[in-house]
C-alpha cells in the first residue's frame, strides 16, 4: 500500500521534469533565434537567402530589447513591491 503514493509522486515528477526541461529548451532557441535577428545577422555579410537577407536588414528587433529593458526593471521592481505589501499585509 505503500508504494502507491511513491509511484504516483514518481509519475508526477517526471512529468514536472519533462515539462521543465521542454520550457527551458524552448525558452533558449527562441533566445538564440533573437539574439541572432537583433544582433548576430547585422555582424555577418549580406546573404543570398531571402529569409536571413531580410532579417540583416530589419530594424525593428535591433531597438526592441534596449527599450524594453527600462519597462522591464520597472515591472519587475513594481512585481516585488507588491509581493512585499501582500506579505507584510
């Protein structure tokens, strides 16, 4: 009887794990294929392949990160004070 719970919590670990792993991996490649559009492909000479040849000459991405970053700070200043007020509540 015993074993019952240990290998459902078995189960449901592996599945947390899976899931895990599965946001990390996709997480990172979608990292990777932004660093590449917003800086990398700017660095690199210009391209035959129509796809990457209009990334190297995109202009939107290479902006997008340095004015998100200020929003960024501020919300994840704002989300902590918020977690403070509730705390101490």
């Amino acid at each position: 009887m015993s074993s019952a719970p240990s290998t459902a919590q078995g189960i449901a670990g592996r599945g947390r794990v899976f899931w895990g792993w599965l946001f990390v991996a996709t997480g990172s490649i979608s990292f990777l294929g932004f660093l590449y559009a917003a800086m990398i492909s700017k660095l690199l000479p210009p391209s035959d392949n129509p796809v990457v040849f209009a990334i190297q000459n995109d202009k939107y991405y290479c902006f997008l990160v340095p004015l998100t970053l200020p929003i960024l700070v501020v919300s994840v200043y704002f989300h902590w004070l918020s977690m403070k007020l509730f705390k101490h509540a």
